[in-house]
C-alpha cells in the first residue's frame, strides 16, 4: 500500500513537473516569470551602484512579476556580460555613465560602446558627487582655490580623483577652467594625486598627502560634522545641486565647461542586449514608469540622498548619447592624468 | 535599549550556521555569505538584521578551520596558517582535537575583539589613522617574512617561490592608469582584476593534494587516521591551553590590531600572529608538524580580525577589511550613514551590534564545539568517495565566487596544474600563495606612500611608527636566517 501510495505521488509530482515545465513562456518576449540577473558595474555593495541597482530591482521585480538579483560584477565584466548575454530578458545592466566614460577614457574597448547595447529607462539619479578638503585647509571653495594658488606662488593643491570616472571628468573640467581664468602657472600647481575608493582618498587626506579629494556627499558628509579636527572636513563644491543642501556646486561657482554652466549628476540607466525585441523594452519602460510614481520607491531612494528621474528608453537614449559626445571634447582635448601626477 | 528576542536569536542562530557552511566550503567566504543575505536587510529591520549579518560574519569566518584541519584545504584565505598544524595533527588521529582547541581559540579571539570593540574604539580608531600607507606597507612586509620561517631548510626556493606569488598577483590592471599588465590580449577581459584568491588558493591545496594522491593510487580507501583511540593524550582537554595564555593573547592583539588597519585582511593578521608564534616559541621546530601552539595563534587571530575590523567602520566610517565594507551597504540600505558620528547618533544599534556579536560568538562556539565529533568524521569518508565529492565542491565554489565566471574554474584547475608541478620540482607552494595574497596590497601601499612623499624612498625611513617595524622585521628574517641555519647543520 505505502510503495502505491509512493508512485502515485512520484508520478503526481513528475505530472505536475511536466506540465508546469511545458507551460513555461519561453518564447514570450516577456520579463514575466524569469529570473533576472541585474549586474552593475562594480563589485562594491555599500557604493552608490549597488544600492541603486538593488533598491529599483526589488521595485521593478514586482511591477515585472520577476524575480531580479543583483550581481556585483565590476565595471568591464558588466559590460561585457551585456555584450555577451542572450537577448532573452534574463540578464540586464544598471549602471552610471561610467558605462560610456570607460570607452571615452579608453579603459575598455569600443566593443563595448553604447552602440553595441540596447538603452533602456533611466531609474534614478545621484547628484551627490562632491569635492572637500580638510576642516583647516585655506580655502573655502573650489572656487578659492586658484585663488589662493594666485596669491601663493610657491603652494601647490593636491586633488585626490580616480582616473577614467566621474572625478576624472569632475577634474578635468575644474583644471581647464583653472588653465583658462588663471593662466598655466596656477594650473600647473593643481596636481592629481590618484586615489582608489572613498576610504583610500579619505586615508590620502588625513595623511597628509593630498588637499582636496572627491566622493560621494551622502559618504563625507559625518565628516564634516565632527570636531575631531584630523578627520573633519568640509566641502568645497558639488557637480550637481542637491535639494536641501547648501554647498554652492560648479554652476553656483561658476566653473564653467567651454564657457557654459557645467552640471554633472551621475544618470543611472537599465542597458540591455542589443538585439533585444522591442517588446522587452517597452515593457521595461512601463513598469518604471510605473514604479517612479510610487511614493514608497521615491522615500528610500531620498533616504540615501538619490532621486528618481525616469526617462523613457528613447528620450534615454537621446539624453545618454547626448551627454557622452558633449563630454568626449573635453576628454579629447585634456592632458593625460599621467602628466597632472606630481 | 537593545531588542533581543526569539526572532533575534533565530536569526542569530541563522546566521552563524550559514556562515559555517560557507566558511568550510572551499570558494565560499564570509563576505560572499554577507552580500548574499543583504537583501533581508529590507525584510527585517536593521536591529533584528544585524542578529543574521554579524553571525553570517563569525560562522563565516570560524568555518574556516574545519576544511583546513580535516583536509588541509583552507575554506578561507584567513585559515591558511590553521591547516598548517592542524591537518598534521588531523593526521596522527587528533582531527577532534585540533578541532576543539581551533573552536574554542576562535571564541577566545573573538571575544577578545569585541573586548577591545567595547572599551577602546575611539582611542583605537584614532591610532589606526596614524597608520599611513608607510606603515602598512611595512606592515604586509612584515607578513611576508613569514616566507622565510616557513621555508626553513629550503629557503632560496621558499623566497623564489614568495616572489613568484607577488609578481602573478600583479597580474591584471594597475589601479591607478586602468593598464594593463602581464595579460595577453585574448584574456583582457577575464584577466582585467587578475587571477582571483579563492580559485588560485583552493586549486593549490585541494587540487594539488588530489592530484598527487591520485598519482599514487588510491588503494587505501579508508584515511588510515583513528578518531576513536581511548589515548586521553589524543582528546581534547582544556590542559591543552597550558602555556598558551600569552600566545592567545598576543595572537589575539595581532588579530584585533591588523583588524583595525583598514585594507590589511585577515589573512596578513593569521600569517603574522602564526610567523610570531614560530619567533617566540621555544620549540619553533615543532610548529608546522601540529603543534597546538599554531593552531591557537592562527585561530585566535583570524577571529580577532572581527571586532578588530568593526571598529574603523563603525568610528570613522572606514571599513577594516572586506567582510565589513559589504556590511556597510546594510546600514545604507536602511538610510544609515556609517561614519564618525554613528555611534553618538546611533547608540541603540551600537549596543545592539555589541551585544549580537557577544551572541554570536557564544552560539558559534555551541553550535561547534559540540557536533563536531561528527563532523569529525568526514576524516573517515574513503578517499575515493570524498575525493570526487571534494573536486565537486571547488568547481561550484570556484564558479560562484563572482556569480558564476568559467575563467575562475579555470584558474582553479590550473593553479591545481601549477601546484603539483611546484611539488615535482621541491618548490613550496604555501610561500607562493602568501606572496600571491600579500602581493597587491604591498604594491598598493608602496605606490600609496611614494605618492605622498613626491617618489622619495626616504618616507619608509622617517617616521617613527615605521622605525618600529623596520626592527621587527629585521628581527624576523635574523631568525628564520638562524633558524634555516641550523636546521640545515641537523639535516647535515
């Protein structure tokens, strides 16, 4: 009795198996179902990347009616998992415009341009990019800096930026407005010291060995509440103003990029195959459409200092590629961090 | 006020089981286990959470020593110096042993940590931040001479071997330029970050070892160790910490201390408490061969790195070493911001991370101490059956360490290739993995510091902090010197 009871539900099992297995919508141009791999280009989990990639997956995941799992690959990796990957709807990328600055900066190859991907939404934004320099530095702003350089002829300004990113950009349009208000000397004497992550560059301050470093605001900002005066820092300009915050940014400063106000936030977007089926994209479009009107995604992703910006894939697309070729001038014509290095 | 229930303790329980499964299986780690279990931040909220991140983190990190003892293959890179005496020990029928005294070492460091989380974060944070890039270069040199002392009788091919490791470690793109070195063009893309830790460590010991068994032939399919001797020298008792006081303690210290330094992991603290272990013994020949002396220094260390790594991030908002830094994006998510004022803003999730990981530390020690006379066992399996079971395990270990990359199987097999030729032709191959450890974080902070000095090699002899471990280093090679010498008059 106990072996017939065993073998109907063997078979019952493997019945069911079958025809769950047969119902499957493999061939519907749909996320809906799948399991989505969402990777990002970096292998942190506490950066700005991860936490926006993994906060819009588990919104977007319910809107899709899919599961989505974030995977912290790295920036080439990312791309080239893009590159590689089916155009099935299991495997999409979150990223900044890291994406294009790698090829803009030659750190990957044109393989991976975004002429090779499907763009997608835009999900979010991170305007929070920021310079500071210690709490007892003798400037105030960037704007002071060459300034001060001006009235001090035997001081230099060490800025701690990485190279081929968002600093890189942040650098190089603070050092070609330098060279064209203040002359060569003054611009000779702002020198690039090459730092890693935020916790490196913090660690390059507080030894001493370089003046002015670049993060996140959300990530500096303790810093600059404290009185312990070997950490304590404060903010000498933002790319992007922030809601609420009270730092002047490069347009407040008048930095300027070729004489025009320069504002840089870091434009998160979905990439995705490029031969994906337009139905993929569409339906992607929707639920973030969808998912940035809900009040629930907006509050925690103000909760860490980004906000919510949805494009749709074609003005995306336009926006992105826009943003690109007016940055690939300033990349075309500035020195090489090589030659800024002290 | 701290929130402490039956949730909290099954998430406790939770996470230090998981941990110890992912810290005994080879390829999987505590900071892997961390990110996989990140999510549920959202489900729970971060005072109950912290119950299942903080015992992932321990179990994650204690798991380590069961492979290491039992099959000489690390689960963690920080549990390397573990299996050096422990697996001997293993050997002549004193797996449960070696286990036992490896648990309760553990418990001791982590305790010790969390001692030193409690009392002395903010002195203690303020000592690391005078730890420059100087210092920490010379501090991973100091790691590196463990090389030499491990290379006793044979030193020539152990520092060839060290050096060997330093420079594929370099392999990859240099941080700084994003170029790349070392790396043929059909494999830029797979090789950008290098050859990873985990595959190149588990192919070295666990891959190596298979294939020379394999060599030889697995006739004897039972491991000829007896766990069930009645010897009362071969069971666990609590005499085998006599004369360890000051080894547990220092050890301890070392593995709180390195810690504490941001960017020095816990493989640099388990290697350096293990090489002073070996300079301050009065049997130095005996460590390597099981001696209860390297198993307490190498676990006592490696869970002092706990505490020890909590305390930058949790005062200046500078994570201490990997495991941590994914924490970091738990306390984001829930719109925290991890930094100088965390504590003073955050008291209640302070008491709350001190008191779980008091907890976890507890349960880490019950939920091992106890049945591991039954996983003790896994010694007894016929090589034939746990062998292929093993490969098994590395592969999928391997192929996930970053969500399921081919190349890393790869580079497991290969560097399991590499590793037995290194046996054919008497080339160690544990100095070549600590020179493939330490390698690029003692290039990142020898770049690091000449940044700072404008390219003068003087910084490294300036500033007093660097004076002191210039002596212990110097101290360090003398005796592995002495010690080489003397153990080659013996063989003479």
């Amino acid at each position: 009795m106990k072996k017939r009871i065993m073998a109907l539900l063997m078979a019952a099992v493997m019945v069911t198996g079958l025809i769950t297995g047969c119902s499957k919508k493999e061939d519907v141009n749909s996320f809906d179902g799948k399991n989505i791999r969402v990777v990002i280009g970096s292998t942190s989990t506490s950066g700005d990347s991860y936490l926006i990639a993994e906060t819009v997956s588990r919104h977007l995941a319910k809107a899709l009616n899919a599961t989505a799992k974030v995977d912290a690959v790295g920036a080439v990796e990312a791309v080239d998992a893009i590159k590689n990957a089916k155009p099935d709807g299991q495997t999409i990328m979150i990223f900044h415009d890291m994406t294009y600055l790698g090829v803009s900066f030659g750190a990957y190859g044109e393989e991976y341009s975004l002429e090779n991907m499907t763009v997608g939404p835009r999900v979010a934004q991170n305007p929070g990019a920021a310079w500071a320099a210690g709490v007892n530095a003798p400037y105030e702003s960037l704007q002071e800096i060459p300034e001060y350089l001006k009235a001090n002829p035997d001081a230099i300004c060490r800025m701690a930026c990485e190279s081929g990113g968002v600093s890189h950009v942040a650098f190089v349009v603070f050092y070609e407005w330098v060279l064209e208000n203040y002359g060569q000397d003054v611009a000779d004497r702002i020198v690039v010291v090459v730092g890693g992550s935020t916790a490196d560059k913090c660690q390059l301050l507080w030894d001493g060995n370089c003046d002015v470093i670049f993060a996140d605001y959300t990530s500096l900002y303790d810093y600059t509440q404290t009185d312990d005066q070997k950490i304590a820092m404060k903010f000498m300009g933002l790319l992007d103003n922030i809601e609420g915050v009270n730092i002047p940014s490069y347009a407040d400063l008048g930095i300027t990029m070729n004489g025009e106000e320069f504002r840089f936030s870091k434009d998160f977007l979905v990439y995705l195959p490029k031969d994906i089926p337009q139905e993929y994209v569409d339906e992607l479009d929707k639920a973030m459409e969808t998912v940035s009107n809900d009040e629930t995604f907006q509050s925690d992703l103000e909760a860490m200092s980004y906000r919510t910006a949805y494009l749709k894939s074609e003005d995306a697309k336009t926006f992105i590629y826009d943003k690109r070729d007016g940055l690939q001038s300033l990349i075309d014509a500035a020195p090489s961090l090589d030659d800024l290095i002290q | 006020m701290i929130e402490f229930g039956l949730l909290q303790l099954i998430m406790a329980v939770l996470g230090v089981g998981v941990g110890i499964i992912f810290g005994a299986l080879p390829g999987m780690t505590a900071t892997m286990a961390i990110a996989i279990f990140l999510p549920l931040t959202y489900a729970y909220d971060l005072n109950t959470s912290l119950f299942l991140l903080l015992g992932l983190y321990v179990g994650g990190i204690s798991g380590g020593l069961i492979p290491a003892i039992l099959l000489n293959i690390p689960g963690t890179p920080s549990s390397i110096t573990t299996g050096f005496d422990g697996f001997p020990m293993a050997k002549r029928g004193e797996a449960e042993k070696a286990l036992k005294i490896g648990i309760t070492a553990s418990l001791i460091g982590g305790m010790f940590s969390l001692a030193a989380l409690c009392l002395f974060t903010p002195p203690l944070a303020k000592l690391a931040i005078q730890f420059s890039a100087v210092e920490k270069f010379l501090i991973i040199l100091f790691a590196l001479t463990v090389i030499a002392a491990l290379s006793k009788g044979n030193m020539t091919r152990g520092i060839f071997a060290g050096f060997l490791g330093v420079l594929v470690s370099l392999i990859g793109a240099f941080a700084d330029n994003n170029h790349l070195r070392m790396v043929p063009d059909f494999l830029k893309v797979e090789l950008r970050s290098g050859f990873q830790l985990l595959p190149v460590l588990i192919g070295l010991f666990a891959l190596t070892q298979i294939f020379q068994e394999a060599e030889t032939g697995m006739k004897v399919s039972k491991a000829t160790y007896d766990l069930n001797n009645n010897d009362k020298s071969k069971r666990f008792s609590i005499k085998d910490f006599k004369g360890q006081g000051i080894n547990l303690i220092r050890s301890s210290a070392i593995g709180t201390f390195m810690g504490i330094l941001p960017g020095v992991g816990g493989s640099a603290a388990s290697l350096l408490s293990y090489s002073q272990a070996k300079n301050f013994s009065k049997e130095p020949e005996k460590l390597g061969t099981g001696a209860v002396e390297g198993l307490v220094a190498s676990e006592s260390a490696n869970n002092g790195l706990t505490g020890g790594a909590l305390i930058p991030l949790l005062s200046l908002g500078i994570p201490g070493d990997s495991t941590t830094a994914v924490l970091v994006g738990a306390f984001m998510l829930q719109g925290i911001q991890v930094g100088p004022l965390f504590i003073t803003n955050n008291r209640g999730t302070w008491y709350t991370i001190l008191f779980a990981l008091a907890i976890c530390n507890i349960i880490m020690f019950i939920t091992m101490f106890y049945p591991i006379k039954h996983i003790a066992k896994v010694i007894k399996l016929p090589k034939n059956r746990i062998y292929p079971v093993i490969i098994l395990m590395c592969v999928v270990g391997a192929y996930a360490i970053r969500n399921g990359n081919m190349f890393d199987v790869w580079t497991l097999l290969l560097f399991g290739v590499i590793g037995y030729i290194f046996s054919k032709i008497n080339i160690p191959s544990a100095p070549f993995l600590i020179g493939f450890i330490l390698g690029r974080d003692l290039e990142k902070y020898f770049v690091d510091s000449i940044k700072g000095s404008g390219g003068s090699l003087a910084c490294f002899f300036t500033r007093p902090i660097g004076w002191g471990i210039w002596a212990l280093i110097i101290a360090s090679i003398l005796f592995a010197v002495f010690d080489n010498r003397k153990a080659r008059r013996q063989q003479a």
